[in-house]
C-alpha cells in the first residue's frame, strides 16, 4: 500500500498532527473520492515509531470495524500504511458539510433542527460507546451534515491522534505526552487526562449550544461559583425540556451529566416539545471560528499499550443498561399494536418529559456576572471545581442519610400508602368497581412494590416490551431498573382524566424511592384501552405529563 495509489487532489484541514487532504482512491473501479489523513509523530526515537506502529495498527482494526459496521454512519477506513516515517489513514470521503461550516452558510439552527440532529448523532454515539470508544474530539468540525440525506457523520476520532504522541517515559513506561481535545469542548476529567463516555456528551451538548447560539464555548458566560456556562439567555425560545437536557449534558462533573448517550437519547426522545418553535434564522455572517484541536502537554498518563480510556470505559459499561432503564418504561406515541382513539393521539402530543427520576442534588444557578473572556473563563472553572465537588460531596451525603431514613420508612409505608391511595380515590364520583381503570395503573406499581416483576411486565403493551430504545435487554433492563435501582413507588395520587367504553386515560403522581438515594416525583399519563376478551383495562402507552 502506498500513497501513490492515492493521489492528492487538495488539502482539507490541518492540525497538530499532521494533514488532511482529498484524493482519488485509485483502487476502486470508479476512481471515487477518498481522505487521505496524514499523521506525524510527535517523537522520532526509533523505539517509540515501532511501539506506535504497533498501536497505529490496533486503531486502524477498530477503526475498520467502526466504519464497516456503523451503516454509513463513520467513515469506512479503506486502508492504512506507515510510509517515510509518516503514518495515513485512507477514509470514506463524506460529500456534505460540518456543522460548523452549515452555521456559517445557513444560519444558526432551531430547536427542530437541533432535536433532529441529536436525535440522529445520538445513536451513532451509542454505538460507538458500545464499543468502548470515547470519541474525544466532538465539536462542530467533527460532525459533518452529508448532502444526500442530511445525516450526521461522525468523524475524527481522538484515539488515533493521541497514539501519535506516544513517548518512553525515564522509568521505560510507554506515556501520552498529549492530551488530545478542543478547548472549551473538553470537560475537566478529559482535561486531566480521563475521558470518559460522559466526556462526549458534555461535547455534544456544547455542540448543540453552538448551533442554537452561533458561540463556541470559550465565548459563552461562566458562572464564577460553579462553573456552568450560562446560556440560556443566548437562546432565550428554546423548550424548557431541551433547555433541561442540554444544561445536564454540560455539567461540569462527568456524575452530575449524563453518563453516556443512551441516557440521553431516551431523554430526548420522551420529550417532544409541545412550545411553540422559534422563526428559522437566515443566515447571519459568523466568522470563521473554528475552535482548533490542540494538543496540551500532560505530564503523566502512563498507559500499557492500549487506549487508556478502556479501562474506564469498561468499568462504566455496567451502568448503561441500568441508567438506560431510568427512563425505561416511559414512552411516546409509537406504534401501538392495539387500536388507538383520537383522543387519545392528541393526548400524546401533549406528553412531555421531565425524566430523571434520581433526585438532581444540584442547587440551581443564577447569573451573576456580565461578561469573561476565555482566561477568566477556564480559571473559574478550575477554582470551582473544588468548591462544587466539596459542595456536592456535603449534599449527596446528606442526601444519601435522609434518603436511608426515608426507604427504611417507605418501605415499611408502602402498603399502608398504597391502600390509603386506594381508598381516597374510591371516595371519589367515579365508579371503583374492579373495572376502575385507575386500579389497573395501582395495580400495575403493587406488583413491582410486591417484587412480582414479571407480573408488572405482563402488564405492559408488548410493543413497549420489545422497544429496544426502552428496553435495550428486554425483561432484564426492566428487572435492572426496578429490582436494582428502585427501591419502592409511592402513588401520591391517581385521577381518572376522561373514560369511554373503550378507552381511558388516568394521571398518578408517584414517587421514586431510589436504591441509590434520592426520591423524586413524577407525574405520568397512562392511556389505557378495553381488553375485548377480558373486559378488563390493559395499559397501552405510558408518558411523562
Ligand atoms: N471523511 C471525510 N469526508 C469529507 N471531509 C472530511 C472528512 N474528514 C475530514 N474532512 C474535512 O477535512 C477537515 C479537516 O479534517 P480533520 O478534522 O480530520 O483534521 P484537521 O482539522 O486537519 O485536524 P484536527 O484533527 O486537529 O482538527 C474537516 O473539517 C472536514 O471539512
């Protein structure tokens, strides 16, 4: 393989690594457009270029597998070859735009087309969390809009570039001497040399911001005691749910985000917004400001060869099914195998999400002050990490004491509650014979409190049973959810909103009493349906109200 069977038609990009550049992949019968990605090491020690061969050729593998099984999603890899101490990568060529680049054309992007874009790049980012890859450098540049669908694609994966700043430590230990990331994309932990899958999604939220307000992170107001950027009023239409989503995406601790893109999918998905949206912008001139990648020397992140985001990654994989589940039984109008009334359909519109049952110990933010430049900005972030991380220490163990009081509590109340709640709602007009379709809502949280979770899981609509956004594992995301999360559900109250022959729709207001710590309420809207055979209610969709 040479460079030759390649040959450059211009150059595309630069950056502290090396060159990107459009050619002509001459090995295919069409002769289409290939990138060619030319790579230089940061260290010419003959030692150093063969251990870097070694993990080139490692990222080249997951590379390939990447693009081969992404659905057009990456960039396939089409060959890889160290020529004159050089190291190229030949890629896919994706004819579109970055968004960056589609921002400066077209103006800036509303809600809709944000939402679009996150709910497409999202599953994209699943996958490529799946594999235990964090992507390291997401940011305008690094999404591109392909021309023919207007599909994300997702390119320039970090983990190549660092391999390049690969050096022998005095002890003999292979190091990064580099740490690869966009500044005001990288969040602390990626900063300190410990990207992690939430790393991504604190990119991904910067990202969105970008496009809603045409401002890089460096430009957009730090709070200077916690260190989140305030925003909002640079994008003063967009939903509270979006606005929800997107200030948890880019908290300043990895714990307090979303912890991988699965989370916040689901989230995004049970929050379809019923605000009015705002004008489309025309396009506005917005100067080429292309926040660059930069390479920051780090002094000691001593690796054995491999990525050393894996063994992060590995030990958060556990939590994705788990977190996954936290929204895993809400969902919006899909298709529902049994019929649906009209009434019912614009119902569903009107279902929105406030998904997170775990208790937020984040205190809430006001502004304080005017303006910042880049310097202040990341100062402040750094002399409020500390603060925020005592803070939050002092708060999630209080938390955590008051919440152990309250299961030891709840638990031993459930029943009793459950049958107060019974017996209020029976007080009400509405007839309480076994054919309540409230009883059936009540009955559905006795059986998870009774741990008869397979029962509760009967009760649900088999299409939400197999929707795998829901339900990735099927029975065990739920039972990972509600046996190993959830420790009880206290129904505060059920109210039987409309009621016809054929179908009903009931509101409860629960609580959640969580494993972990932390009760949280939630209002959730189930539309139920007559079951011919039985004449009994059966749950057909659930949403958040
Ligand atoms: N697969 C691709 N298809 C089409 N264009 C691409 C592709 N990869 C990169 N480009 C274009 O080349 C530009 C530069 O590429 P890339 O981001 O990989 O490297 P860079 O900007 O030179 O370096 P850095 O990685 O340091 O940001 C991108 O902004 C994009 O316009």
């Amino acid at each position: 393989m040479s460079l030759s069977l390649y040959p450059i038609i211009r150059k595309l990009g630069e950056g502290g690594f090396g060159t990107t550049y459009l050619a002509t992949n001459t090995l295919m019968p069409s002769q289409p457009y290939c990138v060619v990605k030319q790579l230089t090491p940061t260290s010419a020690d003959p030692k150093v270029q063969q251990l870097i061969k070694d993990r080139f050729k490692q990222e080249a593998i997951t590379l390939e597998h990447l693009g081969k099984d992404s659905n057009g999603k990456v960039p396939s890899l089409y060959a890889y070859f160290v020529e004159r101490g050089e190291f190229y990568l030949i890629q896919e060529y994706v004819d579109g735009q970055t968004l960056n680049e589609r921002v400066q054309t077209r103006g800036l992007f509303t809600e809709i087309q944000v939402r679009q874009l996150l709910t497409d790049i999202l599953p994209t980012l699943c996958y490529v969390h799946d594999r235990g890859i964090v992507h390291r450098d997401i940011k305008p540049d690094n999404i591109m809009l392909r021309h023919r669908d207007n599909k994300p694609i997702l390119i320039d994966f970090g983990a190549v570039k660092e391999i390049m700043s690969t050096t022998i430590t005095a002890s003999g230990d292979t190091a990064q001497s580099i740490l690869i990331g966009t500044p005001g994309f990288m969040p602390l932990e990626q900063m300190s040399g410990r990207p992690m899958f939430a790393s991504d999604i604190y990119a991904l939220g910067l990202t969105a911001l970008y496009l809603l307000t045409g401002k890089m992170p460096t430009e957009i107001e730090t709070d200077p005691d916690r260190g989140n950027l305030n925003w909002q009023s640079l994008a003063p239409n967009i939903s509270p749910q979006l606005v929800e989503i997107l200030t948890k995406s880019i908290q300043p601790l990895s714990r307090d985000r979303y912890q991988n893109a699965r989370q916040m999918l689901e989230d995004l998905s049970i929050s379809s917004s019923p605000f009015p949206q705002p004008p489309v912008v025309s396009p506005i001139p917005i100067a080429d400001d292309r926040e660059k990648t930069v390479y920051v020397p780090i002094a000691t992140t001593t690796t054995n060869g491999n990525s050393q985001a894996r063994p992060l990654i590995i030990a958060l994989t556990a939590a994705i099914v788990g977190g996954g589940l936290i929204g895993g039984f809400l969902v919006l109008g899909h298709n529902s195998s049994r019929n649906e009334s009209s009434e019912n359909k614009n119902n569903s519109q009107q279902t929105v999400a406030n998904n997170n049952p775990v208790i937020n110990s984040t205190p809430k933010i006001t502004s304080t002050s005017n303006s910042t430049n880049d310097r202040r900005t990341a100062s402040s972030r750094e002399n409020t990490t500390e603060n925020i991380e005592r803070n939050n220490i002092a708060i999630r163990e209080n938390i955590t004491e008051n919440t152990d009081r309250s299961n030891v509590a709840s638990r031993e109340n459930t029943t009793e509650n459950i049958e107060r709640s019974n017996a209020s709602t029976s007080k009400n007009t509405i007839d309480n014979t076994d054919r309540d379709p409230r009883a059936t809502v009540r009955d559905y949280y006795s059986k998870i409190n009774n741990r008869n979770y397979t029962g509760a899981w009967n009760a649900l609509p088999t299409d939400l049973q197999n929707n795998k956004s829901v339900h990735p594992n099927g029975y065990d995301s739920f039972l990972d959810w509600w046996a190993k999360q959830v420790a009880n559900v206290e129904i505060q109250q059920t109210n039987l909103v409309s009621q016809t022959d054929r179908d009903a729709v009931v509101d409860v207001t629960i609580e959640y009493v969580m494993r972990a710590g932390g009760v949280s309420p939630q209002r959730i809207r189930y539309f139920l349906v007559k079951d011919d055979r039985n004449q009994e209610w059966a749950i057909q969709r659930i949403g958040l109200r």
